[in-house]
C-alpha cells in the first residue's frame, strides 16, 4: 500500500534557524528570497564548510533557488502567481521580501514524499505538472482547515527526483501577517496527511479495493445514503415509544433543532433514537448497504494516511440529518398521524422481475435459455451480501448487448432493454447515466414490455420530468400493470408530484391489490380498513367468477346469460358465497365440490 512521508517546520524572522535546516544563524528575508542569499553569511572568511556544495551559498536567490536547482528539480517551478519566469521569480521575490521583513513573520516550507517511484507512477505522477495540479488542490484545502485565508497566502513548490523517494518542496506563508503560531496541532497535520492523501494516491487504493474509480465510489455512497433516508419515511414515528417519551420531554418553545443550543441537553437521547432507528427492519438493510460502500473510502484513507476520519465525519452527519428528521416528525404525530410509503431500488427491481415473469407466463414467446441464465446471474449479483465490483455488472452488461445484437425475439429485446436501463439507472458497476436508461426504456415499452413503465417513471422523476413520469404510471395502470398502479396511488395520496388526491390515489391503490399486489394490500390493510375490506371482497369474488367459469359450471353460466332473474340470482349467489368466506365459514361449493 502506498505510504506518504510529509514533514512541515516553520521558519521566524529575526529568530535563529532550526537545527535540522540548511540555513544558520538569524532568519530573514534574505535567506529566502534575496540575490544573495546566505551568501553574505556563509561566504565569510570565518565560515568554513566541509559539505559547501550542499549550503544555500551557491543559490544567488536563496532558499527559492535551492527548491529549483538544476539536478534535483525536475520542470519550472509553480507557485500562487503561476509557473515562475525570469519575471514572475522577480514578482514573488518582491512579494515574498515584503511579506517576510519584520518580526514575528513567518514561513513554512513542507516536504511530502512517496515511498516509490512505482508508487507514484501507479498514482499518475511522473513530472512536475502532475505534482503541481495535486498542490494546487492540496494546499487552499489545507489553508482553510487550519485558519489561513487562500487568498493571503504566497506558495510555490518544486517536484525533486534526485533521491531514492520522489518528493516536492512545498514553501508557503501569508502576504499579511495574522498567525503568530509556527507550529500546527497533531490533529491539522493528521489533516493535512488525509488531504494529500485524498488527492494524491487514495483514489488508485480505492480502485484496488473495490474496481471502481473514488468518483463512482463516492456516488455509490450518496446514492445508497439517499435510499436509506428514503426508507425512513416508511417509519410511522408516532408508534415509536421512545420517540413518544423524547416528544413530552422536549421544550415546547425555542429552536427544534439538532445543533442548536435548545436540544444539545436531549443529543444523546436522539443519537440513541437514531441508531435504533438504522438497526429496525425498515432501515437495516438500507443502512447496512450505506456501510458497505461508504467502508472502502475509510479504509483507503486509512492504509494511505495511517488515520481516516471519513467514516466518523459521515456518521455524525447521517446523525444529524436523522436527528432533524425525528424533531420535524414529533412536531407532525401530535396533531395528526403521518403515513408515508416508499420504494426501494431493491423492492422495484424485484416486483419489476415478478411483473417480467408474469408477461412471460401468458406467452407464447420463449425467452432465450441464455438469457435466463444471465438474468439469474444478474439477480445473484445483486442479493449478494457482499457488492460485486465493477467488472462482474460489466460483464453481465456486455453479454445482455450480446443477446440484444444477436437474432433474439422481440419479447427477449424488451426484456433486455429493460435490464440495461436497470442497470444504468441504478448505477450498477457504474457511474449513473439517465440518458442511456432512458432511452433502453423507451425501447423496452415500444416492445411491448409492461413492467417498464414504473422504471420510465423513476428515470423521469430523477430527470425533474415529472409530468412525464406521471404519465409512465398512469400508462402502467392502464396496461393493468399492480406497481404502477401502487406507486401512482401513493404520488397521488401525498401530493408530492402531483396534485393531491386521496381518493383517487385509494382507488389506484384497490385497484392494485385486486391485481393481487401486496404491497398495495398491505397498505390498505394499515392506512384504510374499509377500502382493505373492499379488496377482500373484489379478490373473492374474481376468485369466485373463476370458479364459476370452470368447465364443471360453464355451461349453467351460459343459460343464465339471456335470463335476467337467473342473472340476479347468480349474483346474490356470489355475494352469498363471499360472505360466508370473509366470515371464515365453509362454504356450500366448498362442500359439495
């Protein structure tokens, strides 16, 4: 693993040099930036040096000229007023001077080296300008986290590859003297550690431990993070005790807020909430997901920086976000309660892949062995408990592009299309691309594939195309496809997309669950019992017509079909045997059948 090797002294006008440096006697602006330099010191005739070829008196322009010098630096030196010309060395010289001139003024000069040079070839360093591009990222970060306004600061740094580890001179100090302090804390120079390492070799570690680049990695935690938060919207706060005791402990003035100062006496109370919360079985998994791709970005930070304090730093903010969440929702359940419903990308992918074998089912069609294979190996890949990296989903990405380029049926191109629009949507084994998932998807819906209206739907609604996305649904429910139906009975129920509409996004709901989709039953069964009871008797009796229809009654139906007393009677019959049944009595087909 690659390691980092940085070391930061300072320098203070008017003080004495330190031990370790090259210079001697009493610091000043000379020393860094004058024509002659220590010269002037060290060229005296008292002053006699058995190593001069390595004392700064061959440097007429001092210590910059030392960081530059021929054979050791490699490229033009860069610095905060850009790559130093015969002119812009004048200027920094004149800058420099003017901010290093008096007492108390100081100057810092940073060493950061790689531990190989196959390390940093690894990492894409080779020449000055590499090196140069990470300082300029580097430097206004560290900047800020230790006090230092990036607009008064002077810097310049030269790449050195004169010794066994490749290593940059980085000196840098303030136009206008606010610090009086040399040294840094522990704590900024472990900081400063995890921002070189950040932009220097954390992102090729990442790439080794999980096949993806540090972007993709990054996106695949917010995205994860964005699930788990939707997820805990289907958690009804009111029925939570210990939320119920946080809410009558709580003041009932002041601001309701995570950081503020009027619920710091209540944190931990949230705190242990919260984690409650992400152990419960609305949010375990999700969290769990969450971990899963926010662990490696800790762990290459870590190997690369000895300390990493990206998992803390992540943790404290989902705390804080959560917290915020269950003090907005405690306000909310005292005067009515809030019932929220979600879909996961879990859940959708599943009752996608149930529709999908559903169409199947009813055709004549048969989908390509091959492709029932790979859809097995897609879906595996997706319930494993550990993520696979990118390259096993680029694998099964390309052999889906090679049944679709092959002479498959078009039932087969549907589904693929729709596999390849999962796959780009959801970013599996690869950076987000809603362009390329929507334009599978719209293929795989001219095909003819129904359970690819609730994925249009979510593309469009991460596209800000709502009323497109709206209109997937209601194109899905008129297909008679059950999650689309659920899923725009629940955007109509909430309004969050649409104009509110309770009962119609009810009746989109019965409607669902009479197609026999659970989720939308159990819905029902939680937030409406009346309509949960009129689903039971719709379900029976489309059960019952089944019955009915069969060859041991078709031919009594059909003499009932011009006859309209028989026809009533065939009715309260029906309503007579669902009526036993939601009594859990047995029934008179029941026994004579």
């Amino acid at each position: 693993m690659p390691k980092i090797i940085d070391t930061i002294r300072f320098f203070e006008w008017g003080k004495q040099a330190p031990k370790n440096s090259r210079f001697k006697g009493i610091m000043n602006d000379k020393m860094i930036f004058g024509y002659n330099g220590y010269m002037d010191y060290t060229g005296r005739k008292d002053a006699v040096e058995e190593n001069i070829k390595d004392q700064l008196t061959l440097f007429e322009d001092g210590f910059i000229g030392y960081t530059a010098r021929e054979g050791a630096a490699s490229g033009s030196t860069v610095s905060s007023i850009g790559v130093l010309t015969p002119e812009k060395r004048k200027e920094l010289r004149r800058i420099g001077s003017a901010a290093f001139n008096k007492p108390g003024d100081l100057i810092w000069d940073m060493v950061i080296s790689m531990e190989s040079y196959e390390e940093a070839h690894k990492n894409h360093l080779y020449h000055q300008a590499d090196y140069a591009a990470v300082i300029e990222k580097i430097l206004p970060q560290f900047f800020r986290k230790v006090g230092f306004d990036p607009q008064n600061m002077i810097w310049w740094m030269d790449y050195h590859n004169n010794k066994k580890h490749p290593h940059m001179h980085v000196v840098f100090m303030e136009k206008i003297h606010t610090r009086d302090k040399g040294s840094f804390t522990e704590k900024q120079l472990k900081t400063l550690k995890q921002i070189i390492a950040k932009e220097m070799t954390v992102r090729e570690t990442i790439r080794e431990l999980t096949g993806n680049d540090y972007e993709t990695q990054f996106r695949l935690k917010d995205q994860e993070k964005e699930e788990m938060m939707e997820a805990l919207h289907t958690v009804d706060f009111s029925k939570i005790d210990s939320i119920k005791a946080l809410a009558a402990a709580l003041p009932r003035s002041g601001r309701m807020q995570y950081g503020s100062y009027n619920i710091l006496p209540y944190r931990e109370s949230i705190d242990r909430i919260t984690d409650q919360l992400l152990q419960s079985d609305h949010l375990k998994k999700a969290y769990e997901d969450y971990l899963r791709a926010l662990d490696p970005l800790d762990q290459a930070m870590k190997n690369d920086a000895d300390e990493s304090t990206i998992r803390k730093t992540e943790l404290k903010k989902l705390h804080s976000e959560i917290g915020n969440i269950i003090l907005r929702e405690i306000r909310k359940f005292q005067d009515r309660p809030v019932y929220r419903s979600w879909v996961s990308g879990r859940q959708l992918v599943s009752w996608m892949d149930e529709t999908e074998d559903k169409e199947r089912s009813g055709r004549s069609e048969v989908i390509h062995k091959e492709y029932e294979d790979l859809r097995k190996e897609h879906r595996e890949a997706l319930e494993s408990s550990q993520r696979p990296n990118k390259a096993i989903f680029d694998g099964i990405y390309y052999r889906y592009e090679e049944i679709l380029n092959s002479d498959c049926d078009p039932r087969t191109a549907a589904c693929i299309h729709h596999k390849l629009a999962q796959m780009e949507f959801f970013g599996e084994g690869t950076s987000r691309n809603l362009n390329l998932a929507k334009m599978h998807c719209l293929k795989a819906i001219e095909e003819g594939s129904i359970h690819s209206y609730p994925l249009m739907a979510k593309i469009c609604f991460a596209r800000k195309e709502i009323t497109e996305g709206m209109n997937a649904l209601y194109a899905g429910m008129a297909n008679g496809d059950g999650v689309s139906e659920y899923m725009l009975g629940i955007e109509m129920i909430y309004g969050k997309r649409t104009e509110r509409d309770k009962e119609g996004g009810y009746r989109c709901l019965i409607s669902s669950a009479v197609h026999g989709f659970q989720p939308a039953v159990d819905y029902l069964d939680s937030h409406n019992p009346k309509a949960f009871d009129e689903v039971q008797r719709a379900r029976v009796a489309r059960s019952m017509w089944g019955h009915f229809q069969s060859r041991s009654v078709g031919n009594e139906i059909s003499g009932y079909l011009h006859n309209d007393e028989k026809i009533h009677h065939l009715q309260g019959r029906i309503e007579n045997e669902i009526e036993v049944y939601l009594n859990n009595q047995k029934t008179l087909s029941r026994r004579t059948r």
